[in-house]
C-alpha cells in the first residue's frame, strides 16, 4: 500500500517546508526516485520515510540528487578539493587519503572509504567496488540510503532507524545519530517535522484544501523564457541608452549611463550563457 497517497498534496506542503516556497523539476525527480524505492522495499512507518527525507535533504545542501563530496563536479574536482583541504589542515582527524583510490563520498548519502562502498555494495548486490560510480546513480543512490539507515550500516549496527522511531521512541533529533553523529541534529529535526507533516497530510486520496497543482509542480524557468527578464532587460539597456544620449554633455549623468549599460549588457549575457538562471516563485 502506497505511503503517499496524493502527491499533489505531498509537493505542495514540501513546497512550503523545507523548500522555502520553491521546487525545481531536478528535486522533484530525485524525491520521485526515493519514494519508488521506499515502496519497493515494502516499509510503512511514515517517520522513517520523513526522516530518510529530512536527512537527504541537509545531506545534499536540498538539491535532491546523489552529489559527490566537497560538492564536486566530477571525481577529479573532488579528489583535488579534497587533497587541497587535507593539506590546509582543514580536514581534523583525517589520516589516510581515502580519496586518492577514489573512495571519496558520493550519493544521496554520501558513503566514504573502500570498507563501506564493500559493504553496501555486498548487501545490495551491486559491485560498487569495481565501480564506485555506481553510488552515484540516483535508483543505487536511494537504496543505499534506505538500507543503511534501516539496518544501520553507515554505523556498523550501531545505530538504525528501529532505534530512534518504534512504538516506545519517537525521537528525530536524536537520529542524526545514524548518518552523522549529533551534527546539526536539532536543524534536521525541524526537515523532519516538515516531510512527516507533508507525508501524513498526503497519506489520503482526497487532496487537501490548501495543495494544488500549481504548487505541485517545479517552477524551473529558462531564462529564454522569462518575459520578466527579458523585459527588465530591455528597459534597463534603453533606458540607459537613451540617458546616456541625452546626458552626453554631463559627465556625471554619462558615467552612470554607461555603467548601467554595461551591467545590462553582463547580466543579458550571464542570462543568455545560462550562468544566471531564474526561478518562478508561486503563491502560497
């Protein structure tokens, strides 16, 4: 039986809390990707799932999608990123160079070190030895992060979901434990309380007065697309255009024409080279 029963509601309370008013089609996909495979696993306490969520989403900085560690874009930049704060004393306790054989942090949850691609890639059935990248793959990604926090394998055992949420224990903040000691675990609690609302909200058919499509749907705008910048654009550059014309005999009323023309003209190409891009926020 289906954990969300109406993702209209679901999207738009998420939407609310932890999104801050926003989505974007990529977190869409990557939650779309966890909640499939929270269902293919057959488990039904709500708080889990919330609490899977909460963490994924401080996890990966509330992008969604499995990212690699130092937020790299690719495995040399995070072995480089890596190595240049090793080095700068920026990384504690850290003794051994895990990242030179390429055993950095990738995923939903980022798994680190050759032990641990080992051993969830034993429990998953998947080589993630012989092809760490592998982590990196959104459906692997979300099983490794539901099978670890359920059977506790990102602590040996030490400590998994079971512990924290079952009919005696309903403790959230305390569950950071699983992934990551006692860091930030008060802030992940609060992510918690907001995908456990949206879930539960979502948990029937009947779709909530106060969820709809609209806030259901990612607000990506191309930046080709936006009549808004377009036209904040165009007035910025006639505008300073026609200043700079008329203003051509004073050297104050010149100088702050051509540098509006010219922040015109950087933003209009930051937009048009995709640097820059804009977000459509709806109503809430």
């Amino acid at each position: 039986m289906s954990t969300i029963k109406n993702q209209t509601t679901f999207f738009s309370y998420i939407r609310r809390a932890p999104f801050g008013g926003r989505l974007t089609q990529s977190q869409i996909d990557g939650i779309n990707v966890i909640l499939e495979q929270w269902e293919y696993y057959k488990l039904i306490d709500r708080r889990w799932l919330a609490n899977i969520l909460a963490q994924i989403f401080h996890e990966t900085g509330g992008k969604m999608q499995p990212i690699r560690e130092a937020n790299a874009s690719s495995d040399p930049q995070a072995k480089s990123r890596l190595e240049a704060a090793w080095k700068a004393g920026k990384l504690g306790s850290v003794k051994n160079p895990y990242w030179r054989d390429g055993w950095f942090g990738r995923g939903f949850i980022q798994i680190t070190h050759k032990v641990n691609y080992d051993a969830l890639g034993k429990r998953l059935n998947v080589n993630l030895v012989g092809n760490p990248a592998l982590a990196m793959d959104p459906v692997i990604s979300a099983r490794i992060a539901i099978v670890g926090m359920a059977e506790g394998l990102f602590t040996n055992g030490a400590h998994r979901l079971s512990d924290y949420f079952n009919d005696k224990v309903d403790d959230a903040e305390s569950a950071r434990r699983i992934v990551n000691g006692t860091d930030k675990a008060k802030l992940i609690a609060g992510y918690h309380k907001n995908f456990l609302d949206a879930i539960e909200a979502a948990s029937v058919p009947l779709q909530e007065a106060d969820a709809n499509h609209a806030l259901a749907t990612a607000d990506d705008v191309k930046p080709s697309a936006s009549g808004s910048v377009k036209t904040l654009l165009s007035s910025t550059l006639v505008t300073a255009g026609v200043s700079a014309l008329v203003g051509v005999n004073n050297p104050w009323a010149f100088g702050v024409s051509a540098l509006a023309l010219l922040m015109g003209g950087g933003a209009l190409y930051m937009f048009g080279s995709g640097r820059w891009s804009v977000n459509r926020i709806k109503g809430i």
